[in-house]
C-alpha cells in the first residue's frame, strides 16, 4: 500500500464513526448533486470515494430498483460506517481503491464522487481511471457540500492557485482525461462540476 493510501485510511478511518454526526445536514446537498447527473430508471452509477455511503440512497431512487448502485471507498471504517447506517441497503459497497476499480470498462453511466479530487495521489490518471468504467457520453460530478473558500476557512487554510479545484486547472485536468467539463458551480453552500465522457 502506498503512503498515499496509508495517509488516506488513518485520517477517514478516525473519524468514519462520527463522520456523519458531524455534518448531519449535507443530505439536501447530496440529492441535489445527484438529481444534476440526469440519471434515468435502469442505469449504472458509482460513488467513487464513497465514505459513509450519504448519496447511495439519492442515487438509488435515480436509477431505481432496476438500476445498479456501487459504493468504492478505500477505507474500511467508512464502509462500517455505511453498513450500520444501512446504507447498503441503496447500493453494494466495494472496498477498492478508485486509481484501480475492478470494474469492466464503459459499464457505467455515471460516477459522483464528493471531496475525492483532493485525495487523490495521482488526479489526472485516477480522473482516467473513473472515464475508463464509464461509456461516452456518460458523466462525472465532482461534488463537495461546500464551496472551495467555505472549505478553507473551515480548515483554518487559504486556497492557493494550484488547487485542483480551479476551475481554471480543473477544465484542462479533466480534458486530458477524456472528460469534458459542461458545468461548474463554486459557491458557498456547493461545490458541483459536471463532466461528459468523451468518445
């Protein structure tokens, strides 16, 4: 396992069992950022990074009882915490690293992923990655439940220029790696930049 990696389980890992408690009113946010997917009855969607599993129902009632639902989180403490808030129930949960789904490739019709841009040790391969499981024309949502500068005042931290973020290093980031962004929002309350797979 990588530093990366390690880095990543031991800060998600301790705080999964409070994790929702501490931000109990981000369920709004999550089904909005869902509903922008345009998921329809019958499709395929992952939430790559998926923590304690809080847009699996959204996008369960998307995609239906037909539709299938995945959940891929590389800390194993987040998905206990989605298994006892029944979370499993909307979607199956896979303990996996998003740079490396055991997924074929174009089954999906769309990947949300909220707050894993910035855990991710390589983002222009791993942003390939989640465009290699998703078919053309399919859509990505990089979704946080606040905007950037609402983010780094709450970590006591100012955004810097090559914070991925950007829309102005998001776009090209995305680009060249087979998406293209239709859409990026950045304000206080949400943070929601949609992508279509290219061809």
């Amino acid at each position: 396992m990588s530093d990366d990696h390690t880095h990543v389980q031991e800060f998600f890992g301790a705080r999964a069992a409070e994790w929702d408690s501490r931000f109990p009113d981000d369920g709004p946010a999550y089904a909005a950022a869902v509903a922008e997917l345009g998921l329809r009855e019958g499709d395929r969607a992952l939430d790559a990074g998926c923590g304690t599993g809080r847009a699996l129902p959204p996008l369960r009632a998307a995609v239906g009882p037909s539709g299938l639902v995945l959940g891929a989180d590389l800390t194993p403490a987040m998905l206990q915490a989605a298994l006892r808030a029944g979370r499993d129930r909307d979607g199956r949960l896979l303990l996996t690293d998003a740079a490396a789904l055991p997924l074929r490739s174009r089954s999906l019709d769309a990947v949300f992923a909220a707050g894993l841009i910035a855990h991710l040790p390589q983002p222009g391969g791993n942003l390939r990655e989640l465009a290699r499981v998703v078919r053309p024309g399919g859509v990505l949502a990089l979704f946080h439940p606040i905007g950037r500068a609402a983010l780094a005042a709450r970590q006591g931290r100012r955004i810097t220029p090559d914070d991925l973020r950007a829309q102005a290093n998001l776009r090209p980031l995305l680009a060249g790696s087979g998406w293209r962004m239709t859409s990026y929002v950045d304000e206080d309350d949400r943070f929601l930049a949609l992508a279509v797979r290219e061809s």
